[in-house]
C-alpha cells in the first residue's frame, strides 16, 4: 500500500481580524486571491501537500477568527499543533503590538511547549509600511522565532514561508525519530482528532486536499 504522506504536521493561523489570515491560506493551498474581505467565523481549514526533498509533507493548516469573541472558541486548536504561524499587518502598528500583548499570550497558554513559530508581516506589498523590517525583526529574536514579511495580494514569499516552517519541523521530527516508531505514526497529534470531527466540513471543502 502506497503511504499518502512521509510526515503531517498541523498548523495553526492566528493573529488579528483583517491582518489577511485566510487570504494567506488561500494563496498558499489554493493560489487564489480575493479583495473582497470576508470575516472568519470561529475557525476555516485547508490541506496542502508538498513535496519536500523526495518525502511527501501533508500539512492541515487551520485559519482562526480574530475577533475577540471568537477567542475562546478558537484557543481549543492550539492543542496538538506542531506549528504556529503569528501573523500582523506591516501597514497596522496595532496588529504588531497585539501579537505580544494577546497572540504570544495565547500560544504559552494552549499550544504545546515545543511548538514551531513564524512571525509573518502581511501586506508586504503596501508602500506605507509602519512596521519597520528591522523592528519585526528584533522582536522575533527575542522570542526566538523565524520572521518573514509576505503578500496574499502578490504571492510574494508566502511559499517561501510556509515551506521554510515545514523544512523546520521535518527536521525537528526527524531529530526525534529515535523517540518514535516512524513520521507517519508520530505524527498522529491531537490535532488530526479535531480534523476527524470536522468531516462534513472536508466533505464541502472537496477541491481543498
């Protein structure tokens, strides 16, 4: 029997209403974009397999609401996730400051204490960028994760960043492979059980996987 995967990892989007979340995992899984701005209501998902130096990655990427009153409805998914993907508007001093002041708070709280991040400045192509590259930059060393500034609009490093996130955690799993019986066993987090009760959503999102 031919395996669908080599590894699967289970990401998470968070960040701010309007900072472009879903439009980023639009481009990524589907390479589509769309101007018209449509607010997440509790949480959306999206598979993507990619290949990656001849292994097969699938990755169940899942985009959650910003808005406040969806906050306790979408913490329950940080649980299993092997990545956290923290995204900001690069035009919108508020989003950056609500990563430290909210998101990272979020993610100590729920997410596993070895989890993955990606600090991700959105909207890269806008000309009136109020997040400096630099100051970004220092605040993802301090918190020691990877940084990059994308565009959903353009495409521009959005691959780059997710494939860059994979590569980490296929060598993070890897790391481990003593620990465990194989990628594909291992990789069977909690995560893949929230994926499992959301049948009927896979089943409408057929042009997804």
């Amino acid at each position: 029997m031919i395996k669908e995967y080599d590894y699967l990892f289970k990401l998470v989007i968070v960040g701010n209403s309007g900072v472009g979340k879903s439009s980023l995992l639009l481009r990524f899984s589907d390479d589509t974009f769309s101007d018209s701005y449509l607010t997440t209501i509790g949480v959306d998902f999206r598979f993507k397999t990619l290949e990656i130096d001849g292994k097969k990655v699938k990755l169940q990427i899942w985009d959650t609401a910003g808005q406040e009153r969806f906050r306790t409805i979408t913490s329950a998914y940080y649980k299993g996730a092997d990545g956290i993907v923290l995204v900001y508007d690069v035009s919108s001093l508020a989003t950056f400051e609500d990563i430290d002041k909210f998101w990272i708070n979020e993610v100590d709280s729920y997410a596993e204490k070895n989890v993955e991040l990606l600090l991700l400045g959105n909207k890269s192509d806008i000309e009136e960028k109020v997040v400096t590259t630099q100051k970004a930059l220092d605040y993802a060393g301090i918190r020691k994760m990877a940084h990059m500034e994308v565009s959903a609009k353009t495409a521009d490093q959005v691959s780059k960043a997710f494939l860059s996130l994979a590569r980490k955690l296929i060598a993070k799993k890897d790391s481990q492979g003593s620990k465990g019986s194989g990628p594909q066993k291992t990789q069977q987090t909690p995560g893949q059980k929230i994926g499992q009760q959301s049948e009927e959503n896979k089943k409408e999102k057929e042009g997804c996987c």
